[in-house]
C-alpha cells in the first residue's frame, strides 16, 4: 500500500509552500510562465464558466454571423499528476527567482520521494520515486502549471491565429488550459489536427500522455476520419462530459428540464420517510440537491427564451412543497413566505429555487463582466454589444445581456456602461462577483419579505430581535415536534381577526400578542402544557414497559406505578405549587415541572421555578408572568 506524501504533511510545511505559491504568483504574471490562456493560474478564476462562456461566444459568432466551421477538441491525459519526470520539475526549480536555500530544500523534496509497498504483514524495501507532482499543499500544483505553460505558448505561436469578427477583429487564443483540462479551437479540421499534433509532442516531452478514449472532438463541418483519427467523433447522439457537465445538455431545454425534475425527484425519494427534523430536510436540500441545480443553470446556453429555465425552478419548487405536504411536515396553508424565508426570520429556510435560476442567470453575467480572466472579460463585453438589442430577442447568446435584462425585470438597480465596441454593467457599491451575487441573492430574499408584509398575514414569529445567544440556542436545540407547534402557530394565524385584541383594547390581534403579552395568555397555555406533560409522561412509562396514554386520553396519575400528576389548571381555579410529575420506584424519586414560555420570557420562568423549588413552594410568585429578556443566558 502506498503512502501517500501529502497525508503527512505538517503545518509548517504547508505554510513554507503557501508563502512561495504566492510570492511566486506575483513575480510570474503576465511572463511567459503565466499565459493567459492558463486559467488555474490567476486566483478567484471558475475554469468551467470561462470555457463555457468561450465555447458560446466562438459558436455563436463562426455560426450565427460569419456562417462558418468550428471545429473543438477535449483532451484528457493519463494520469496527469503522476506523470510529469522529476529531472523537468527540478530544472524548473532551479532557474526560479527564489533564494538558494529555497530551492535547494525544494529540490531535495523533490528528489527524496520514496515509498513501500505492503502485503498483509509484509513491506517491501524503500523504493524511490521518479515521477510524478506532490499534492496536498499549494505549491507544487502551481509548479505543474508552470511547466506545462509553454503548450499554450508554443500553439500560439506555431499554428493558425483564431480571429473572431465582431466590431473589429480580435485574437482570441486557440487553446484554453485549466491544470490538466486542455481544450483546442479551430476553424478547420486539418488544422485542428495540426494542434493537437503540437500538443501530443509537448506533453510526451513532459512524461505526460494522451487518454483517446477520454478525448473527442466535435464540430459542424463534414466527418473526415483521414484527418482526426484518434479521437472519438461527437455526433447529434452523442454527448461528451467536459468539467462534470454533459455538454449535449446544456444546449437542449427539454434535457435541462428532464434532467433537473428527475435528479429532484431522485432527492426527494431518497429523504422519504426519513425522522429527522424541518431544518434537517432543508439542510439536505440546500447542500446538495441546491448546489446541482445552481451549477447546471449557470452553464445552461440554450436556444430559447430565458425564461423557460425560470419555469423550471417553480416547478421545482411545486414538487418540494407537494413532497413536504405528503409527508406531514407543513400544512397546506403554509404561506409562501414562510417557507423561503429565513428561520432568523420565522421562516422555514426553505430554498426558492425560481430565485436560485435567477440568481443563475444574473450570476454568470455577472462573472463575464467581473471576472479576473482578462480574455474572458474583454471577449464577454465585445460579444454582450454584438447581439444586443432593446427587444431582447438574442438574450440565449450574450451572458451579460441576458442578465441586465434579468436585473430589469426583477427591479434591481444597476449601472448599463455601454460604448461602440463593448457593453456591461455595474451594481452600485460591488467591485467583486462575490459582491455583486450577495446583493442580487439578498434582493430576492427582501422581496419575497416584502411580498408578504403586504399581505393580510403580515405578522410572523420574526427572531430577528432575539440576540445571537438566543438565536443560536434555538438553531441547536429545535426538535421536530417543536418546528411543528411552531408552524402550526404561525399558520394558525390567518384565522385570527387582525383588529384590536377583546381583552386588550390597544393591541393588535395577532399570533404574537396572544403569546407573548395578552392578559388571557395563561388560560390559552393549558393545551400546550399538558401536551408537553402527556409526551414527557409517555416517554417515562415507554422506558418503564408500561403502556401508555393514547393520542385521545389525557394523563393521568398511576398511584399503583408511582406515577402522581398535578393539575395545575384545575376547574376549581385553586393555586397549585405542587410539582407537574412525581415518580417514586424502587427508592428513587423523579420530579419535573413543565413551563411554557415565549422565548423572550425564559429568565422569569427560572426565576419563579427557583423561588417554587429552592425558596418556598407554596408561595404565589406574582412575577412569574412579566416581561423577560430576550436573552437566553
């Protein structure tokens, strides 16, 4: 068995290489270390959106506007990092602008690298290795790069320029490099031949070796095997997997859809039945079946209105919510806004997904116009002018159109930058894509808030106002049961008369004054109360073997158990300090008391149970039901 050297790595070797990788990076921009049709080396860069975008904007101009062949080649390499000869790396080291002593210890890492081989309980001699990248830290994935830096200089030099014709004529790099990912553009067969023949050359040089059968290459001029025989040819019923995407898809509305609703349902099925809690199923939700989603919207290029993928996500979203009624966890009252609001909110946190393909759509324009790849960025705001139009009728071919008329649709303020050759756009106060996603992300969120606000429904179970204590408590400590009576609180709502209280003349009839201030508030608390106190009671006799209340019987005592309840609302209306429940068996006593509180009221709650318990029972405690903190200390 081999052991691997990045699983021993320590922290000060990784903090030694991480210093290099930048201090590197910055010594190596815009030489010819660094070209820039290798995307892994300029950090904050997504390798698949710019091939993508690329691949759109070559297509869209041979096709649509100059009627002509493109033809593309994905290879794949045989295992890349374990190929390339230590001698090439070392001499790489070597002619590096760092200190001596440096290289000198990078150099022995290098060429100290051995293993062992064992079977059973026998290990074979130390063997060394001679080839191969380490990985495991930053630097030497860096390294790789760099050696692997003169293909795209050398295709760039020794074979055809590829010129697209938009309002002037710009080079755009025939080769696109992402680590190990290498795609080729041509204009023609013979020399998209030509490339891949330099590149074979290159790489063989290196150690490294082509996976034809990983490889292809597509195109829409006629087949002539003559000229590219050794990899395999994309037809119409073919399709060929490039950065985990199947590029057959991604052109095709009815895949898109097909695929999406099936991989839903796929979810869906596989949390069936599961007793787990609301905020668990939506955890699930938002960290697996939302990321697939999103990924495969912001590469979608399809001929067809945007809109179509808009549609998409509402019908995902009917799917999640028809799948949460079937199985009991919300009700069928449940408002919009509750569901896809957040639970800091008093929502469900549930994800929106008609909003996730808007914020998709809105994301990739806003990386075309944002993003650190200057080639990616320049060719974006060229091709965004060439087909734009007031009507939006050629949106599915320009990124950063496509998203301003999105930000025009849903409201979103933003700055169109528009000049003879080039268009784009700003969003006030963002310089990053980071920022300029945060702010379409927290636009939708505030416009379903509002949305709702101006519903009848307008009040909510809102934690906004609960501290960071308080609030977290809440997220480690919320129970099934719990999120339901919550739910079901907040739904309960919409049958309550919003106008003044009957008790209190000056407030609002609302979920929140009944459970938080109103007078009668007491009197509402006797269900609730002894729901706590039958389940706590259940669970006790559970554990004791003895059979328990059923759903339509209320709790009672079992003196021949040992088992004594209290009621505290008794209808003779006479003050009780005895405890909820007391357990007497085999010389142990159990004693517990359940208190209903808001959130906010927890501090008096302890404080009048430590007066009952600790100071002197049989007193009345007249503070038990003022105001608390909202606080949970």
């Amino acid at each position: 068995m081999h052991s691997f050297f990045f699983c021993v790595l320590n922290h000060r070797y990784k903090l030694l290489t991480a210093t290099i990788h930048r201090y590197l990076l910055k010594k190596i921009f815009k030489s010819i270390l660094s070209p820039p049709a290798h995307k892994a080396l300029k950090p904050n860069i997504r390798g698949c959106v710019d091939a993508l975008i690329k691949d759109n904007i070559l297509v869209t101009d041979t096709l649509y506007r100059r009627n002509k062949t493109i033809e593309m080649a994905w290879i794949d390499l045989r295992k890349t990092f374990d190929s390339p000869h230590n001698s090439i790396l070392i001499d790489l080291i070597q002619v590096l602008l760092l200190l001596k002593t440096i290289k000198s210890n990078l150099i022995k890492v290098v060429s100290l690298w051995d293993s062992r081989i064992q079977i059973n309980d026998e290990t074979s001699q130390k063997y060394k290795i001679s080839r191969g990248i380490r990985q495991g830290d930053s630097l030497f994935p860096l390294l790789y790069c760099m050696l692997t830096s003169m293909i795209p200089y050398c295709i760039n030099k020794n074979t055809k320029e590829l010129k697209i014709t938009m309002n002037k004529n710009i080079e755009i790099s025939p080769i696109t490099v992402y680590v190990d990912d290498i795609k080729l553009y041509s204009l023609d067969k013979t020399d998209l031949n030509d490339k891949i023949r330099l590149t074979e050359r290159l790489r063989n040089n290196l150690g490294m070796y082509f996976n034809n059968e990983k490889s292809a290459t597509i195109g829409n001029g006629e087949d002539n095997i003559d000229i590219l025989p050794d990899f395999p040819r994309i037809k119409n019923d073919l399709s060929y997997k490039y950065l985990v995407i199947q590029q057959k898809f991604l052109g095709n509305i009815g895949e898109i859809e097909k695929k999406m609703l099936e991989g839903t349902s796929n979810f869906l099925r596989s949390i069936t039945n599961m007793k787990v809690s609301n905020k668990v199923v939506t955890t699930l939700i938002k960290n697996t079946l939302e990321p697939r989603i999103y990924y495969s919207a912001m590469n979608a290029y399809f001929v067809g209105k945007t809109t179509l993928l808009v549609r998409i996500g509402e019908r995902i979203d009917k799917e999640i919510k028809k799948f949460l009624e079937d199985e009991g966890r919300i009700g069928k009252t449940s408002m919009r806004a509750r569901l896809y609001m957040s639970r800091r909110s008093g929502g469900l946190g549930l994800t929106n997904f008609k909003n996730l393909m808007i914020q998709a759509i809105i994301g990739r324009g806003n990386y075309a116009t944002k993003s650190v790849d200057e080639e990616t960025r320049k060719l974006s705001k060229i091709h965004a002018k060439t087909w734009f139009s007031e009507k939006h009728n050629n949106n599915k071919k320009s990124p950063i159109s496509t998203a301003i008329a999105i930000c025009k649709k849903i409201q979103l303020p933003i700055k169109i930058i528009e000049t003879n050759n080039s268009l784009s756009y700003e969003i006030e106060g963002c310089n990053t894509v980071k920022e300029m996603d945060k702010v379409v992300k927290l636009h939708l969120e505030r416009e379903i808030k509002n949305e709702y606000k101006v519903s009848k429904y307008y009040e909510i179970m809102s934690r906004e106002q609960y501290s960071n204590e308080t609030y977290s408590y809440l997220k480690s400590h919320c129970s099934p049961n719990l999120e339901r009576t919550i739910a079901v609180a907040q739904e309960r709502q919409l049958f309550l008369n919003p106008e003044t209280c009957r008790i209190c003349k000056k407030e609002k009839m609302s979920i929140n004054h009944v459970l938080t201030s109103c007078i009668v508030k007491q009197t509402r608390g006797l269900a609730p109360h002894d729901s706590v106190l039958k389940l706590f009671v259940n669970f006790i006799l559970s554990k004791l073997k003895i059979e328990t209340f059923k759903k339509s019987e209320k709790a009672r005592s079992l003196p021949h158990e040992g088992i004594y309840l209290d009621r505290p609302f008794d209808k003779y209306g006479l003050i009780s300090n005895r405890p909820d429940l007391t357990i007497i068996r085999d010389g142990n006593i159990l004693v517990a008391d359940v208190a209903i509180s808001n959130i906010g009221c927890i501090q008096s709650q302890k404080a009048w149970k430590t007066k009952k318990y600790s100071e002197n029972g049989m007193i009345h405690y007249e503070d038990r039901n003022q105001e608390g903190d909202k606080n949970l200390l």
